[in-house]
C-alpha cells in the first residue's frame, strides 16, 4: 500500500470523523478515537491504482492546459514547412 501520510495518498476516514462528532466536544485537547477501519490513524490510504488515475486527472486539469498554450505560441512565430 502507498503511503498514506504523503500528500495525496490517504483520505480521511469517515468512521473517524462521524465517531469524532459524538465523542469530541473540545475545541483545543482532542481525544483518541478508536476506530477498527483505520486502526486509529484518521487516514485511509488509497492504491497505487487510484493514485495514480488522481494524478493524471490533475495533470490533464492543470499541466496539459499550459503546455498545449506554450507549443501554440511557439509554433505561432515559426513558418513551418
């Protein structure tokens, strides 16, 4: 399993967070909550798999973009035979 403390690599647990509403009434001091899904840690860590069809969605979303841009204006000054 990929690591789940690396950003982008866990998510966190549901089970948590719904026992964390009943149990956590403190704004600061915040007690464990055990959880048997995520054995405690708060995070659930995704596949190799997932991380990976994340980080090409990203890309597409963000760095294709800006790359086609930047070949569309290089492309824009040159006369191409």
């Amino acid at each position: 399993m990929a690591d789940i403390t690396l950003h982008g690599n866990g998510e966190a647990c549901p089970a948590c967070a719904l026992r964390r509403e009943v149990q956590d009434h403190g704004a600061i001091l915040r007690p464990d909550v055990p959880c048997n899904v995520c054995g405690g840690l708060g995070r659930l860590g995704l596949s190799d798999a997932e991380i990976c069809r994340r980080t090409v969605e990203e890309a597409r979303r963000c760095y294709w973009p800006e790359v086609e841009r930047r070949w569309a204006e290089q492309s824009n000054g040159r006369n191409e035979c």
